[in-house]
C-alpha cells in the first residue's frame, strides 16, 4: 500500500502519540499508599511497650495544643525570613525568631514545587508525583488519608480562607470557608485581602479548633516580577502585620491552665530567581518553617534554622493535636516540639511515629525486614518496653534516666532511617502499561527509519506491506503470544495495571496493531537487505538523483549534530544544560551555511567565469534595471547573513539567563526590567515592534497590514496599561491595571487577520486552485500567529520575536532559495533554530521557568481552556513558529512544493520520534533515582506536548500537500 510521506508521518505521530500515553500513565508513579483502604482511628493505635506482662493500654499523651493557626504564604521563600534582608521583610517574624517562644527550621519541599501537590503533602505527609502537576489545574476531592479529615472526624471545628485548591481537595470539611482562585496571576492584592477581611472577627470568636489562611498575593507577585521586584517588600510587610495581629489575638485569650496555642507560619515551596516554581532549586525547594507557642522556651539569640523536610509537619501537628497519624505519611515529628514533654510522652509519640512508619514500610516494600530501619525500630521498642517496665515500677534513678534517653535516640535514628527509604522509594510504577507504550514507541520509530530511503526519495511516498503482514502466518501467531501475555501478566500481577482495566476490544486492537507492525517491520528490513530491490532516489540530506546516496559537509553537520545532541542527553547535567548544545550546534551551522556561501559565490564563481550566473531572478519578478548590481549586492547580503545570524544569537544569549547551573546569574533581561531603564525598556520595545509590522506586512493584504498595525500598537499600550512600558506623556509612577481591555482589542485584530487568511487559504483550496491566494493565506495565518506571539511576550522578550523573523526572512530570501538546500537539510535547520529559540525565550528544563502568567492575558478570572491554551502558546511559540514558517516556505517553492512538504514532514517526524524514545528508555532505567528523575520527567513531559504540537504540524503538511496534488491535477 503506497501512501504519501506525509501521511506516513503524521500516522506515526498520532499513534506514537498513543504509546506516548500508555507510558506516561504507567510511569508517573501513584503515590505511596498502605494497602488498608480505611483511615487511622484512635482505637487503632498500638498499645504502650511493656516487657515481661501483658500489654500496657493504648494511652495516648495529652494534645500539646488547643488551637492551630496555619499562616501559609504561597512562594515564601526561606531568605525572606532568614536571610540578610530578613529583618526589612518582615521584622516581628524575625523578631520572634531570634528572641519570642518559637522554633524555626527550613523546610524542604520535595519537586514538583507547585501549590497542589504541596498541600497534600502538608496534610497527608506523603510525597506527590509529577502527574500532580497536571492535577494542578483542576484538583479533584483528595480520599486518601490526612490530617485534615482526621480533624474533623475528632470533632475539630475548622475555617479557611484563602487558595480554592483547599476547598476542592476537602469539600465539607470546614465549617467556614472562603475561597480564591489562585491562577488569576495578575492579581496580588484583592486576593489577599479576601483572606484578611475576615480575620477580625475570626480572632475575636472562639468557636473553632483550628483556623488555615493561605495567601497568594507573594506568588502571583513573583510570577510576575520575581524575587527582586519592588512589589515584594510591601507584599511581606502586609504579612508581617497579619502575623503579629493574629499572634497578639491569641496571645491575648490565652487562659490560665489551659493547653496553650500554636501560630505555624510556613511556605508551601520557594521562588526561582525568575519568580517561578515547580523546579527543585534551593530557592524553589527551602521554605521558611516557623513554630510559635508559649509551650517552647523563649529563645536568647539567632540560630541557624534546621533542616526538616516538609512532610515532618503532618504527624507534628497531628500528635500536637490528638490525631492519628496519616496512614501514608512519610513524614517523621519534630523533636524541638516535644522538648517540654516528659519523657515519657516523648517515647511514646516517637512509638506512636515509628508504628506507623513501620506499617507503611512493610504495605510498601516485600522485603521491609532487610531495611535498617525497620530492624531500628524493632530494638528500640523492645528497649522503650524495658524502659516502661522500670518507670512502672516506680525507678527514678538517673539510669532510667539515661536509659530513656538512649531509647529517644534510637527511636529518633529509626525514624530517620525508615522515612528515607519511603521517600527513596517514589511511589509504585506500572510497568505493564509502561513495557507497551515503549513496545509501541519503538515499533514505530524502527518502521519510520526503515522508511526513509522511500520517504525522501523524488516521489516521496513510502510502500506499506500491510496486506500481506495483516495475511501472513506469523501475524496470527503474534496476536496469539501477545494475548496469552496479557492475560497471564493481568491474571498473575499483585498490583493493579491500566493496560489491564482495558475492555478487551482495545486490548484486542493494540494486540493487533502491534503484531501487523512487527511483521511490517520485518518485510521492510527484508527488503532493506542487499539482496532485496534497490531504492533508486536522492540523498537524505542533499546530493543529487542517483543509485548511491552522497552526504555533503553540511548533511554531515546535521546528521551528527541531531544523534550527537540526543546521545548527550543521556547524562542529567546535559539534561539541565541543554541550551548549551544548541546553542554550539546553531554557531557551528552558520559557519557551515557561511562556507558553502562563500564556495557558491567565489570558487564556483573562479572557476567558471563570466558563463554561469549564480543567482536569477524568480520567474515571477519582473527583471531587473541592473542585474549585475542586484547579483552582486545579493551576494554581499547572502555573506552578510550567516555572520548577522551569529551576532543575532549571541546578543539573545545575554538577555535571558537559563539552565540551572547560572540561572541566578543577572542578564539583560533583569536589566532592562528594572524600574530604572524602563524608558530604555520603552524604546527598545517600540523599536522590535515596528520591525516585526515591516518584516510581517509585506506578504499580507492591505486589511491585514491595517488589522496587524493597530493589533502592535495595541500590543505596546497593553505593556503600558500593565506598567512594563511607557508612552511619552505617562509619569512611571502612573497606577498599573490589568490591561483586559487593551489586550482583547489586540484578539479582535488577532482573529481579524487569522479568518482572512483561512478564508484565502480555503478559497484556493475550494473555489480556485490559485497558488499565489493559498501563498497569502498562509503567510495571513503566520501574521495572526506572530501577532499572537508579540501579545503575550514579555515586553523584554519582544527582541526575541524580531530576531526570529529577520533570521527567517534572510535565511529564506539569501541561504536556503539561492543555495537551493533540499527540503531535508531546510527542514533540519529550521528544526534547529526551533529548539535554540525556545531556550532564547528564556525557558528551560524546568517546570518553574514556564510563566503561567501569559495564560490570563485579557482574562478577568481564570478560565481553565484558554489559559492552558494560551500557556502552552508562549511556552513554545520559538518552535511552533519556526515549524509555521517551514510550511509557508515549503509551500511557495513551487516546482518542487509536493515533494518538498512531504520530505520536511517526515524530517520533521523524524526529528521528533528519536529523542521521544531516547527519554522513555531513560526515565526507565533512572525511575528510582529521585534527583535525576525529577530532572528527566519535565523534560519527557516536554518532548510529549512537543511531539503532539509536530503532529498537529504534520498534518497541516499534508493538507498542503494534497491541496497541491490537486491544484497540479
């Protein structure tokens, strides 16, 4: 079966897609959970140890506390409390840590450091996973075990005010709530006091137990300035003020006698130095733990915070409160908080602990006897039960003392040991569904390799033996094996696998589909091997028509440059560094690009005289006046570009700091958005933007050229609605607004520009096979889409945007036209100038550098659709528009257009599939590795959407294509 080399491709995406998917699903590991379905009850706790007589009773020591109040503030940052500028931030909270009744610690939040996964691991103790990510977006009731249900199942009366997550995870849990949307970013100051309004009153009352505040006004400020902005200070004095207020109330209706109060203040993850999060940098990951209680000694001088890990929160509050611990908790308690406590009471919250852990250890591993933790903790409750046995019996010896104290720290190493090897262990992966989304993956990717002699030949079509592999023996016996495999694996398996719950119709159709692949891919190698028919086409990668493929330097270049960077990436280091390739492998292809330059125009040109012009005029232009003068200032200009194109991305290096290693480092960017130069900022934004108008407008109709005006200028009196830019007449001290109503003006010219170009676009395809209305719908389409681009980047990304197109047009007009590169090595190129244009725009590896806040740009609240939309847009709009405008230029080389879309298309696919496949075998062999699999899993969570975005561009190939076959027809 013969199809076109853009359809192959697209076909290989989608279902690569699929398998994509598949193992996704199995590799996002599900959380840690003890395999009793129920909750923790009191009447389920274990009995005190006691050696030598029969058990000792269940006795739990008196609640620490009577009241809870938890201060949370999204982003707070550790050196925003601890650090030099601690005492200007917020001067009560470091007054209190240097010298109130407190206990202060860093707490480290494991990554992914985004809002959702880091309350529950504040309330259920256990340690979430990137799929939480996703779940961020739209959290759904949490059932697990945690402490907040444990609250309210002990009759705890509880408020919150604050983040709606909260609302969504524990519907019905809180006698008294009210809620804010934490994605609407752009607003920092009504959603805190939304939370603040009501403390007054609630302080005042005292019919509640336990009283949660979650502020967002610091991280939506940091999403859109960051940690140095001016915004911030006065951000964390309001929160120093809220902090005093509610501890003075408390202070105030402590009673004589009673249990005494606890004002927790802490963060749920950090800050990048761009002001993001989600990443597992020390800023990102260090948050400010605060303990304040009259119950602690009052302190006599800084110290350094310790270490603790968020989680050790949970079973702290819940042994402080009366709970049960959480089931799933890996967390252990804080001893600080237990120093006032007896002795005895000490031992028996760190039993109380170690049960738990110990439960959770033996739910969780098959050979939890051999940890060292587990046998810890054997010894240590044996001793506790001698140590009871001589309290009981009324010692008071300073051996019994010191026996105890001995005891505590056994139970301490224990503990620390036990809640290592749970947080070592991620969680547990389904490899079933993980083996056949790799199976799948690589099928696939073979099947696209061995067709590529037939892809990139001059018919670029490939010949599909699906008849006689769907009619073959073997394919039978395969689905035969394979559905023998599935039922033994789902029959036989302790945990429960996706690809198991499958109805066995799908299950029947993926048994199928990979049994037809296997025998395809044997037929296609049969045929590849030397006895087989020979592929008579041109080159890959250049060269010329023929029987034996030829590789120039420059398809060299390419192909080493595209296996090398995928092999390099095998290590984490390259991994969060990988801007650095692309940016020696973008240098050293304008150096090629300016070698076979300078071969055309002075070698060639040495060598045969005066006969043979090296560059004419395309058939389509009228002559010139002098065609000697513009041959020769073509020449000086196709010189001219490769080296432009260096400086170009030498000076776009400068402006955005990214990676890991020098993230933190100042750039251009954080220079030009300071307060200081924001005149400069100004100019420079005013300047890219009539640039881009004069570079964008000369291919559209003159509504377009007026609609994508007025759409700029909209675009510049947005930045200055939001106070990035100004207009002469504006003071910088004028008040900010959101924009909505200057950034909606700019979508009707956006949409304008978008229906002119598919009206044109259909028109050719529909009405009249006109190839110069197609050309113009296309390059409208691409107009809308880099008007688009220009609205939602930052004011100091907008030299990114004009970089990109005055490469392109140069590259399209002077390199790629005049030295007539074949589709392939066009196609690679753009491929590369792609992924180094994502890395320009700031981004990186990291879940933390995408900005969310381009998501609500016109926005009045948050919309779940087109702020994903809008996102994913910004985030890969470098690719995405280096992709748009591969098929604008593909599609206006007229005499070669079909083959040319269908060679690019399957590069493209190409390109995508192999470093798609390097990931899934990586993020395997690395899944219990948890530094590096958190630098692997946002990277493969990248090539996933970036792999489905060259679908989508795939298939927009071949409808050009196929416009074309027709048209020719």
């Amino acid at each position: 079966m013969k199809v076109r080399a853009s359809v192959f491709a697209s076909f290989i995406l989608i279902f690569e897609g699929i398998g994509i998917a598949l193992f996704l699903r199995g590799f996002f590991p599900v959380p840690l959970k003890s395999s009793v379905s129920s909750k923790n009850k009191l009447s389920d706790l274990p009995a005190e140890p006691l050696t030598g007589s029969a058990p000792n009773s269940s006795r739990l020591p008196q609640p620490l506390f009577k009241r809870v109040v938890i201060m949370l503030v999204d982003a707070l940052r550790e050196d925003f409390v601890y650090g030099a500028n601690g005492r200007m931030y917020m001067p009560y909270t470091r007054h209190q840590v240097e010298r109130g009744s407190s206990h202060s610690f860093v707490a480290k939040a494991r990554p992914p450091t985004v809002t959702m996964p880091r309350i529950k691991a504040l309330t259920t103790g256990s340690i979430p996973g990137f799929i939480d990510v996703v779940m961020n977006l739209n959290s759904p009731a949490l059932l697990e075990d945690n402490l907040v249900w444990q609250a309210k199942a002990a009759g705890k009366r509880m408020i919150f005010y604050g983040d709606d997550t909260w609302v969504r995870l524990f519907p019905k849990h809180f006698m008294e709530y009210d809620g804010t949307t934490s994605f609407f970013v752009s607003d920092y100051t009504e959603v805190d006091n939304n939370v603040t309004r009501h403390l007054d009153s609630t302080l005042k009352r005292d019919d509640w137990d336990i009283l949660i505040l979650h502020y967002l006004g610091l991280d939506h400020i940091g999403h859109i300035s960051g940690p140095h902005s001016s915004l911030i200070q006065p951000k964390l004095l309001e929160m120093d003020d809220i902090l005093k207020k509610i501890h003075s109330s408390l202070i105030s209706k402590e009673a004589e006698g009673s249990l005494p109060y606890l004002l927790v203040l802490c963060g749920d993850h950090g800050m990048s130095e761009t002001g993001s999060h989600g990443g597992s940098s020390e800023p990102e990951v260090n948050t400010p733990l605060v303990l304040i209680s009259p119950a602690f000694k009052r302190k006599v001088g800084l110290e350094k915070p310790a270490a603790v890990e968020q989680v050790d929160l949970t079973p702290t509050l819940a042994l402080g409160l009366g709970l049960p611990i959480s089931q799933n908790s890996v967390g252990r308690v804080i001893p600080g908080v237990l120093e006032e406590t007896s002795l005895r009471d000490q031992l028996r919250f760190l039993h109380l602990n170690g049960h738990q852990l110990s439960c959770l250890l033996k739910d969780s591993m098959p050979d939890h006897e051999k940890e060292a933790g587990f046998e810890q903790f054997r010894v240590a409750e044996r001793a506790h039960g001698s140590w009871m046995k001589l309290f009981l019996e009324g010692n008071t010896s300073e051996v019994l003392n010191n026996m105890g104290k001995k005891v505590l720290k056994q139970y301490l190493e224990a503990l620390a040991a036990m809640s290592s090897a749970l947080s070592k262990q991620l969680g547990k992966y389904d490899m079933y569904s993980m083996v056949a989304g790799m199976v799948f993956v690589f099928q696939l990717l073979l099947v696209l390799l061995l067709a590529m002699p037939e892809a990139l030949s001059g018919a670029a079509a490939v010949d599909l033996p699906v008849l006689p592999a769907l009619l073959s023996l073997p394919f039978y016996l395969l689905c035969l094996l394979l559905a023998s495999v599935h039922v033994l694996v789902c029959t036989s398996t302790e945990s429960s696998c996706y690809f198991c719950s499958l109805s066995w119709g799908l299950v029947f159709a993926a048994v199928a589909f990979s049994s037809a692949m296997f025998c395809i891919l044997v037929s296609m190698a049969t045929r590849r091997l030397p006895l087989g028919p020979k592929i008579h086409g041109k080159s890959p990668l250049g060269g010329s028509s023929g029987s034996e493929w030829s590789l120039s330097e420059l398809d060299v270049l390419l192909l080493a440059g595209t296996v090398g960077q995928t092999l390099s990436l095998a290590a984490s280091s390259f991994v969060e560094e990988e801007h650095q390739i692309w940016y020696f492998l973008l240098n050293t292809l304008c150096l090629a690009v300016f070698q076979d330059v300078c071969r055309k125009y002075f070698r060639e040109q040495s060598g045969s005289g005066d006969e043979e012009e090296p560059i004419l005029p395309s058939k389509d232009c009228h002559p010139p006046a002098h065609p000697k003068a513009e041959i020769c200032s073509e020449k000086w200009l196709a010189l001219a570009t490769p080296p432009f194109t260096l400086v170009c991305c030498r000076l776009l290096r400068s402006l955005n700091q990214t990676g890991v290693q020098w993230a933190h480092l100042p750039d251009m960017g954080h220079w030009l958005n300071s307060s200081e130069h924001r005149t400069v900022l100004s100019l420079l934004a005013a300047f890219c933007l009539v640039l881009i108008y004069l570079l964008v407008q000369r291919r559209c109709s003159w509504v377009s050229k007026v609609a994508l005006a007025l759409g700029l200028l909209g675009v510049y009196s947005y930045r200055a609605a939001v106070g990035n830019v100004l207009f002469p007449w504006q003071h910088s001290g004028r008040t900010t607004s959101k924009g909505t109503v200057e950034a909606r003006f700019v979508y009707v010219f956006i949409l304008g520009i978008l229906f002119t170009g598919t009206k044109d676009l259909l028109r050719s395809q529909i009405i009249t096979a006109d190839a110069k209305l197609k050309s113009r719908g296309l390059w409208e389409i691409y107009s809308g889409l880099v008007l688009l681009v220009s609205l939602l980047f930052r004011a100091h990304n907008l030299p990114v945007l004009c970089c990109c197109l005055l490469i392109q047009t140069l590259m399209a007009q002077f390199i790629w036209k005049k030295l007539h590169y074949d589709a392939a090595q066009t196609t690679i190129m753009h491929y590369w100038f792609g992924q180094a244009f994502f890395y320009f725009q700031g981004n990186s590896n990291n879940i933390a550098t995408v900005d969310i806040s381009v998501g609500f740009v016109g926005l009045e609240s948050y919309v779940e659709a087109p702020a994903i939309f809008l996102t994913a847009l910004s985030t890969y709009a470098g690719p995405l528009l280096w992709a748009c405008h591969l098929v604008c230029f593909l599609s206006s080389q007229r005499d070669r257009s079909p083959v040319a879309l269908g060679h690019g298309c399957y590069c493209l696919a190409l390109l995508r599939s192999v470093p798609a496949a390097a990931y899934i075998v990586l993020v395997t062999a690395l899944r219990y590795h948890l530094f590096i699999w958190s630098v692997f899993s946002p990277k493969l969570l990248y090539e996933s959407v970036h792999l489905l975005l060259t679908a989508g561009v795939c298939l927009f190939f071949n409808t050009m294509e196929q416009s074309h076959s027709s048209s020719k027809s």
